[in-house]
C-alpha cells in the first residue's frame, strides 16, 4: 500500500526523534532486538544508563562555565529504573524522592543520605523521619509539616518551599507563613538551609526572576540567624524531541484529518525546544546576571530536572500483533495493534499524544504507509497513536515497534497491569568491546 500525493492529506506530517549513536547501533544490530523481545515475550523499554552520565555531566558543566555551585537532584518519580539512581551516584546527582519507597530505592542504590531532598505535600511522619535519620534536605511544605518535623526531635535540614507570587497552586508557602516559619517557630534541632520553589511551564526568564528574588529572602533569614546557602528552583528543564521544522510543520497543519476517527486534542507537550535542558539552566543564570548575584551572596542553586537528565536514554519496544486495512476519506491506512497498551506511553494523562514517530523494525525498504497503533485491550481509547504516522512500509505481525526517547515519564509513571498484562520489563544496555552491547534486566 504506497502513499500517493492524495493519500498524504490523512497522514501526519513526520516527527522523526533525534537519535544518538546508541541508538542507531540498536537499530542496526540484525539480532539484539529480535533476541530481548524473544526472552521477554512482550513488550519492554531499553534504558542506556551511559547517556544519563552524560546529561548530568552537562548540568555540571553549565554550572561551572558560570562559577556558580550548583547541585542537581534527579526527580525519581520521571523513571523508577534503578540504573537511572546508579548513574545518578556515580556522577555526582542526587535524587529528589516523594516518599519512604523512594528514598529506600535511593539509598539502595548509592545514593547517600545527604545527597537526596526530599519534596511532595504534607509527608507522613515515617517519612520525616527516615529523612532526618539520613541527613537528607527536606522541603517543607506546609507549618503543620514542620511542626511534626520539630516534634520527632532529630537534627533535620530543611527548605521552605514557597508559594510564587500570583499562584493558585497547592504546594508552597504564603508570605504569611513563611514569616511564621522564619520568626515565630521554635525549630529546636532543625536548620533552615533555604527555599526552594516549583514553576510550571518552561521560561527560563521567569524562574530567574523568581530566584533573584528569592535571594533577598535568603539574605533575611541570614539576618535572623538562619545558615541559609541553598536555594532550589526546581525541574521543569524542556527535552527537544525533534527538529524545528518537524515541529513547526506539524503545529501549522494538524487538523483531524491526520487521526484515527477524527480524533482530536487540545494540547500537545512542545516537542522542540531551541533551549532545553542544559541550555535552558545557562539562560537562567544569564538572565539579569542571576550567576553573579548568586557567586556574591555564596548560595547554591539546586535544579531538580527529571525528564531532562533522561533524554535520549531509552525507548520503548512494542510487538505487532495485529493489522487492518482501513481508509480515511477513501484512502486506505493500517490500524495496528501491539502487544502493550498506552499506559507505556503515558502522555495520555494529559489527554494528548506522544508524537515522536516509533521505528518500523527491522528496517528495509517498502512502499510508505499511514498507520495508527491501537493497544491489545478491549478499550475503544487505547491507543497508542491515533495519529496516522508515515511508516516507511506496511507493519507486518511479528514487526517491532521502536518509540524513541520515551525514559521520561512515558515509560512508567501511569504503568499498570491491565488485563493482568505484565508490566513492560526495564532491558538495560551496557556497551561491551567491539561495539557491542550486552543486556540486563534492571535491578529496580
């Protein structure tokens, strides 16, 4: 089934994903993928824990080019893969934990005590504690919170998280309430070491100005015998999934045409970003020379990315198990289903769409094809694309399906065992001589 000019108007405009050398090495070994789905029987996301080591390396790098400490947390709840942790500890991260799991995880895995902070709301008391135990750096969230912190009696490092101003979020505290923490609250065993906030989207200008606001409340609580010296702007770093054009071509002309039964969303994650990640935490310390006032007043910025230190580190690998011929205005695509469900790529609880095109494999010629991919559930909504991706040739039973730089969040964070299919399994991919890899399952 080739694709003719008039065919193209139901098919999505390609995303091709940015592909690392990794990458393409998997995609170019005749046997490895064939041989994991074999062992696994079903679907399962490959993690290359080697390019974690790499973005966080970068983060390092833009902190010292701007002579500013700085300190990254990985936000754990982005992947639960034990490999990320390792990475994470053999690079010189700490990790940002939400609950006792968590932070077990983190330790189990090498990350000391006071190499992880600890967020999330109104933490149980077996939380606070565990984390007090081990040193780590708390943010508190609420008075409530600290008080019963206070009360376990345990020496305890702590953040104030504070609410932004303008903000109708639930996490953080008022102007009001920080001032109660800061004046009217004995800590008795508990050190202030700063604030931290969290902002939605991905401006770089406003997280800078925040901070650089933030300092002046650094230098009061310094003044009221607080040792402040942390202050944390939190995670939030864009991930460029696919080139410019890619992007700007289907932002211009996506239109229900382009999806299974006139399927349409709202919303989509900005799958290209001119500054992610690393360049991203640059143009915050460069706005309004945010470097220089943190170097003059000695506070270290702490970042807590997720998503961002696991870009370009795994996929998700799906079975054809199943494919239709279908049409769309009188032209003809597949509906193809595998051996998965959405669930593995979770950009549906946003109610949208991951849109990085999957890998047709193994990779040969043919006539290029639309396709949409349906889950192997008796949900209607289960789709893992609705949108009629240019395949190269016609997916045939027994094809993989390759969904790149799916680490974050896609992966795992709404996973489960629907229909009593099992979890999608962590592959892990470590390089061997002769440009080889050999593989694990994850630890985690």
């Amino acid at each position: 089934m080739g694709l003719s000019g008039a065919e193209s108007a139901i098919t999505a405009a390609p995303m091709p994903a940015h592909r690392d050398g990794w990458e393409r090495r998997l995609l170019d070994d005749p046997n490895l993928l064939s041989d994991i789905a074999f062992a696994v029987g079903g679907p399962f996301h490959v993690m290359y824990p080697a390019r974690v080591g790499q973005n966080i390396r970068e983060f390092r790098a833009v902190f010292a080019r701007a002579g500013v400490e700085g300190a990254v947390f990985y936000g754990k709840k982005a992947n639960k893969a034990a490999c990320v942790v390792r990475a994470c500890a053999e690079h010189g991260a700490g990790v940002d934990v939400a609950s006792t799991a968590e932070l077990s995880s983190a330790l189990a895995h090498g990350i000391r005590g006071d190499e992880i902070m600890v967020t999330g709301p109104s933490k149980c008391d077996e939380l606070l504690w565990l984390s007090a135990r081990h040193g780590a750096l708390i943010a508190i969230d609420e008075l409530g919170e600290l008080a019963r912190l206070v009360a376990l009696g345990l020496p305890a490092r702590v953040l104030l998280r504070v609410l932004p101003p303008g903000s109708s979020s639930r996490f953080g505290l008022s102007d009001a309430e920080l001032a109660t923490a800061l004046t009217d609250t004995p800590l008795g065993s508990v050190r202030l070491e700063g604030f931290s906030f969290h902002l939605s989207g991905y401006d770089p200008m406003a997280r800078a100005e925040l901070a650089a606001a933030l300092v002046e409340r650094c230098r009061a609580a310094r003044a009221l015998g607080h040792p402040v010296f942390t202050l944390s702007i939190g995670g939030g770093f864009a991930v460029d999934y696919v080139p410019a054009e890619n992007w700007r071509a289907f932002a211009e002309n996506a239109g229900q045409d382009w999806f299974h039964a006139d399927k349409r969303f709202d919303d989509y994650y900005p799958y290209h970003c001119a500054t992610p990640g690393p360049a991203m935490l640059a143009a915050i310390l460069a706005h309004g020379d945010l470097a220089t006032l943190l170097r003059d007043n000695a506070i270290r910025l702490a970042i807590e990315p997720g998503r961002a230190l696991l870009d370009r580190a795994g996929s998700t690998v799906f079975r054809v198990q199943g494919a239709k011929d279908r049409a769309a205005r009188g032209y003809p695509y597949l509906l193809l289903t595998v051996d998965g469900t959405s669930l593995s790529l979770s950009e549906q609880w946003f109610d949208s769409e991951y849109l990085p095109d999957p890998v047709l494999w193994p990779v040969r010629p043919g006539d290029p094809t639309p396709a949409s991919v349906g889950a192997a559930t008796c949900l209607e909504s289960d789709m893992l694309s609705w949108r009629r991706i240019p395949l190269p040739r016609p997916a045939e039973i027994g094809d993989l399906l390759v969904y790149p730089n799916t680490a974050g969040y896609q992966m795992d964070s709404n996973e489960s065992a629907f229909h009593q299919l099992p979890i999608p399994p962590k592959v892990v991919l470590h390089d061997a001589p002769g440009e080889r890899f050999r593989w694990t399952f994850d630890a985690g």
